[in-house]
C-alpha cells in the first residue's frame, strides 16, 4: 500500500467568501441565519420519503455572524482575525485555533469558497 502524502492545509493563508448560491439573513441583532436548499437527486427521495425539508436553515452564533458578515473574499483568515479580536477580545480566544476550527467546518460543509490569493 502506497502512503499519500498528507499535507494539512494552512488556514490562516486562505481568503474565504461566501458562495453566491448561499442566500443568508441577518437579524436585528446581527445573528447571521444560512439558507440551504437541499438539491440533487438524493435530497430528492429525502424529502419525498422522509418529509425533508427543501431548505435547512443553519443559525449561527455571535462571532461566526460577524466573520459571515465580513467574508468578502478580499481578507485572509489572519486580516479576519484582527477583526474578530478588536470586536470579541478575549472572549475570542485562543482566537487562530478557533478560526481554523470554523472555517474547516465551513468548508467541510461546502459554505464558503476559497479565492486565490493574487
């Protein structure tokens, strides 16, 4: 068996943005809210068969709001750190650590994009 080479990917280097086929909702008091609709064959039969919904709705927190709000796919991770630290302080932290965690989510789940950096 031949060992891949696994290199781990360095978030803090990424530019995320918001994918245009995302629609979102932000309330009065800033908390972000994700519309996903749940396309394709599979979420289909899902939602025949097991009364699915056609759009999930994916609430998000305080602080991951506020980094939805700010992804322009012009700051990288580490510009989008400073941010969240002027605004959440300490509350934050251990600030890098958690933005690696959110973004790795994100984007396991297909929620942001990643541009190329120039």
């Amino acid at each position: 068996m031949k060992k891949k080479n696994i290199i781990p990917k360095n978030y803090l280097d990424k530019i995320p943005s918001r994918p245009d086929s995302i629609e979102w909702k932000q309330d009065t008091e800033g908390i972000v809210t994700l519309e996903i609709k749940n396309t394709g064959w599979a979420n289909k039969i899902a939602q025949v068969l097991f009364k699915r919904p056609k759009v999930s709705y994916i609430h998000l927190d305080k602080m991951g709001s506020f980094i939805w709000s700010i992804m322009d796919g012009k700051m990288d991770i580490t510009a989008i750190g400073k941010q969240v630290d002027e605004k959440f302080g300490k509350d934050a932290h251990p600030l890098y650590e958690r933005l690696a965690k959110y973004f790795q989510i994100m984007d396991s789940y297909h929620f942001i994009k990643w541009v190329e950096a120039k």
